[in-house]
C-alpha cells in the first residue's frame, strides 16, 4: 500500500505542476527585487496571490537591473522559447531615470509587445512615471508613452506599477527609488488586481 501510495504521488506532483501556465515578468531591479530578499520581491509575492486565488501559474521572474527598455526585444525573444502564456513586461523606469529619448523607448516597447503578439502569447504592460524634478513636459511624454504604447497595441495597461509606493519614503529604500519590502507587497497588490481578470 505505501509503495502504490508514492507511485501515485510520483506520478501527481510532476502531472501538477505540468498544469500551471508560465507567467514571466520582464523588467529591471524595481521587478528583480533590488535590496530586498528574492522570495520578499513583488513577483515572489503575486506568485502566492494567484495561488491563493487558483489561478494556476508559474510566476518567473526576469527582472535585471539596470536594464533599459533597449534589451526589451531581445529579453521577449529568449523568454518566447519557454512558451510562457503571459508577459508582464514592466521595463522604462531606467529610460526615464537617465533622461532618455521618449520616442526612442516606445519604438522599443512596440516592437517588445509585437514580438509577444506574433508568439499568441499575452502581453500586460506596466506603465512607468517620472518624478516632477525630470521636468513637467518630460514627465508627461514619458508617462504618455506607455499608454500610447498599451493603445496601439491593444493589450492591457497597469497605468503605473509603483502606484501608491513611489515617493512614499517609508515603503522605500533610503535611495528613494527602490520600493523596500512593504513596497514590494503594496506593487504584488496593484498587479494583482489589474492582472487577476486577465488570466
């Protein structure tokens, strides 16, 4: 009876987890978890959220930092050869952090989601916004381009992942940029409810 009992289990655990569809995040450290414990990263955290909701997915995260909206392509490629059925593609923070061409980032973001598109696999973008400092003009381009982007596109937005986190000073690293791990469940949250229909 014990030996059929761990035959069996052999054959669910691998059968289960051939179930859950492949959910991959694509971004930069705000994504990857920078400072913070990997398991304490908003992608660690909407993985248990969709598990306690039932929605069978794996969430894999391929947050980078430092990374641009440049390595947008490239980065959807690679991921698109694991047939994920969702993309969250939340890249651009470092594109407006250094002042970066407008224009230039959401050539880069359509041709990331096309990518995706082609693939029939599901896009969520998360849009991005810039501190007043950057200037009033900027700030408004760059946020505009994202949901220029989700327009063209037709795939759907998150208007902007650091919602109710960004310039908040204790849901962040004394950088003022990195959301700590309070901040990182305030994001899990966001995602959460923008994505939950979607899936």
């Amino acid at each position: 009876m014990r030996f059929c009992t761990i035959l069996l289990l052999s054959f669910w655990i691998p059968f289960a987890s051939a179930e859950a569809k492949k959910l991959v995040v694509i971004g930069d450290s705000l994504t990857e978890g920078y400072g913070v414990a990997k398991e304490k990263a908003w992608p660690a955290l909407l993985q248990k959220k969709l598990t306690e909701a039932k929605k069978e997915y794996e969430v894999v995260n391929s947050g980078v930092s430092g990374s641009t909206s440049s390595s947008g392509p490239s980065r959807m490629s690679w991921q698109l050869k694991s047939k994920p059925a969702v993309v969250i593609l939340a890249l651009g923070a470092n594109d407006g952090l250094r002042g970066s061409s407008v224009k230039f980032m959401e050539d880069n973001l359509n041709k990331t989601v096309e990518l995706a598109k082609k693939a029939s696999t599901k896009v969520i973008l998360a849009g991005m916004m810039m501190p007043p400092n950057y200037g009033k003009e900027y700030a408004k381009s760059y946020a505009a381009a994202f949901k220029r982007v989700a327009e063209k596109q037709k795939v759907p937005f998150i208007p902007f992942l650091l919602d109710k986190v960004g310039g908040v000073s204790e849901l962040n690293l004394t950088d003022g940029i990195h959301p700590n791990e309070k901040g990182h469940v305030v994001i899990a949250e966001t995602v959460f409810k923008a994505i939950v229909k979607e899936l």
